[in-house]
C-alpha cells in the first residue's frame, strides 16, 4: 500500500483521514501523500514534445525516485492555467492509495464554522469592470476575433482567525460528496483547496476518460423548479453551443492520437450542489499507450471550459480583460504515475487558504448570446461553494 523513498511514516500519520501534505479524493483512485523527495518547477508548455525541458525533468525525477527504492513513483501537484508559468509538482516521500467511499464512510462530521469576516470581501474585477469585460467579449465575437471565452473573477476575504485547511477540505467533501478534492501546497506558504465538478483526464494503461462540463444553470431548491431548471439547459441554444466549443476543441487534439474515440452527439447533465452543468462523457484507446496522462492533459489544457475557442484567441482576449493572473486557479491538479497512468481535474470550485486570508474564483462561459448581469450572476454561484464551507455565504455579490 505504501511506496516509501526514506524511512516508513510514523503510525500517526494518517490518524485523520484527510490528513496529509498532498491529497487527492476522486472516485477511481485516491491518493495522500507525505513529505518531499523532488519538485517539478519547470512550465509544463509542450510538454507532449518527449524532448521538451519539461518531459525530460519528469522523466529524470522518476528515474531518481526509482534508484532510490521506489519501483513505481508518482507525481502529484499542480499545473497553471498558464503552462508557460512554472508548474507545481512533486514527488512526495511516500504516498498511500485508499478508496474514497471507505473514507467518506468513516468521516466524522466537521465543526460548524466559527469564521468571521473582518471588512468587507474584495472582488477582483468589481461588478460594473466585469459585466464591461463580458459586453467587451462578444464586441469581439461579433468582430470575429473569437467565438468563446471564460472571463473569471477572485473573491478575497480576510477572516478573524486561520483557516484550516483539513478542516476545509472536509466541509467540501461533507458538501459535494460526488466531486474531486484536492488540498496541495503552493509556494508562499499558501494551500490549494477545492470541490472540482471536473475530470480533465483519467488514463488506465491505452483506455482514456474526460468529461467536459460547459453550460451551467443555477439549481432550485424546490424538486419541480430544479427539474425544469435542468430541462431549460438541456434545451438552450446558448448553453449548447458553448458546450459544442469544448467538445469539438476536445476532439481536435484527441482524434488524432486515439484508435478509437467515442464522443457522444448530445450533452447529459450533472449537477453539484449548487449548479446544473452540461456533461459529455468522453472515451478512447490510444494509438500510443506510452504516452503519459500527464503529457495528455497538457495536451488538452486549458480546453474551452477554462479558457475559450479557439484558444488562443481565447488567451489573448483573457490577457486583455481579465485584471489579474490566474496562476492556479483555472489551472490542472492531479497525478501520474511512472507507468505513466494517472488522473487530472480542473482547478475550480476552489481558493488559496494563507493564515487567514481565502481567495477564491470563479469564471463563467462567454458567447455571442451571453448577458452580462446573469454571468456575473453565474460567478457568484460558483463561488457560493466555497463561501458556504467557510460559513460566510451572501458575500458573492
């Protein structure tokens, strides 16, 4: 169970089931971690290039981890939204792979929050420069500079005690049981903390899996309203087309390296507990399984759920909207194995934890027939996940 680079954990290592440095909870392989044995720094961009910088540092930790003892050593971390910005990856010391269900089984509920705030949230950009930045957007659809883009937004707030990050973890996972969870150190002292609704890429010897979510609907408490809710997204022309845009994106990068791939013709749904999103559940066989799921979800990253279509027009038009850098969030977390398997989510649903100060994001999906005071609206659902963890809901706005 264990793969150890020094020394066995001590027996109080894993006495809190989400304890640990690193920790991933996902519904086919989850994994907690301990301690540092190498980091990955270098950006991840063109890393499907087996000659790259990057592939080559990831190719030498693994060598390094294995004359070290380790017959199967894993990289865990995160990758930016920007892969021309330096990655966030390690290979820890040791790690355990469990199952969530037997964790979530065996949970003890979390203490309610005792967080208060001190002053009032900063929203980076404030209502009016986003809503400007979403009517800016389809100018230059209508130009034809692009045809989708993400525009996002940070909620910082500052509480009057620390936050920690365990205790956040598991008022996600309490939350949004069916989601992937995440906590990672960053440099700086800071903690990536999340709920994603979405997997990126799940990689098992050739066979593959993604599934995209674009278009999203806020859900109704009441059972009939929430049900109609998830009737008007299946059937919105708006919500329809944005999710085209990833799924086309999705099958021009893949297509190519697959045997087999199946896409299905129409969207599903899935809900978390705040959000109805558009589903595709997508699978393959690759014509190369050597390639690794690190090098297929760079390859993949950042689809037009993150960012826009095409995606460098996308890019440009976030780099001239959006009032920050992403770093992080809207970036990749997961795990790759030096077989080369591996799993990898989008960094959404999520915020930075340091001391006391929490920043969280939240983008919403731009096209021609977007209103700009609904996406807004749409963003601060999206944020309400982690608001309501934290016990300080109704500071969205």
């Amino acid at each position: 169970m264990f793969a150890n680079l020094s020394t066995r954990p001590s027996p109080t290592l894993w006495v809190s089931p989400l304890h640990s440095d690193f920790l991933l909870l996902t519904p086919r392989r989850s994994i907690r971690a301990s301690g540092i044995f190498a980091r990955v720094s270098l950006p991840a961009g063109g890393s499907l290039n087996g000659d790259s910088l990057f592939h080559c540092a990831v190719t030498d930790v693994f060598a390094r981890a294995r004359r070290a003892g380790v017959a199967n050593p894993l990289l865990i971390g995160a990758i930016p939204f920007d892969q021309s910005r330096p990655s966030c990856l390690y290979v820890p010391q040791c790690h355990e792979v469990f199952s969530r269900d037997a964790v979530l089984d065996t949970l003890v509920p979390a203490e309610p929050p005792r967080h208060r705030m001190t002053g009032q949230p900063l929203h980076t950009p404030d209502r009016a420069t986003y809503e400007r930045g979403v009517t800016h957007a389809i100018a230059a659809f209508r130009r034809g500079e692009a045809d989708k883009v993400v525009l996002s937004r940070l909620c910082d707030v500052t509480l009057d005690r620390p936050v920690e990050p365990e205790w956040l973890l598991q008022r996600l996972v309490e939350q949004n049981p069916t989601g992937f969870h995440f906590r990672l150190p960053l440099p700086g002292g800071r903690t990536l903390v999340g709920a994603s609704p979405e997997l990126l890429l799940c990689k098992a010897g050739a066979s593959i899996r993604t599934n995209p979510l674009a278009g999203s609907a806020r859900r109704a408490e009441h059972p009939a309203e929430d049900a109609r809710i998830r009737d008007m997204l299946r059937a919105s022309a708006k919500d329809l087309l944005e999710h085209r845009y990833v799924t086309e994106s999705m099958r021009e990068v893949m297509a190519p390296l697959c045997d087999s791939l199946d896409i299905p013709d129409r969207p599903s749904t899935v809900s978390t507990s705040t959000m109805w999103h558009l589903s595709t559940a997508i699978s393959g066989t690759l014509k190369n399984p050597d390639m690794s799921a690190l090098q297929l979800a760079c390859a993949l990253h950042p689809t037009p759920a993150l960012c826009g279509y095409p995606t460098q027009a996308g890019h440009r038009l976030i780099r001239s909207i959006e009032p920050f850098e992403r770093e992080m969030f809207a970036g990749i977390v997961g795990w790759c194995d030096a077989r080369g398997d591996g799993e990898w989510v989008v960094a959404i649903r999520c915020g930075e934890i340091r001391e006391n100060r929490v920043r969280m994001f939240a983008g919403a999906g731009i096209v021609e027939g977007s209103d700009p005071a609904s996406e807004w609206r749409e963003t601060s659902v999206k944020l309400s996940t982690m608001m309501r963890a934290l016990g300080i809901e109704g500071a969205t706005e």
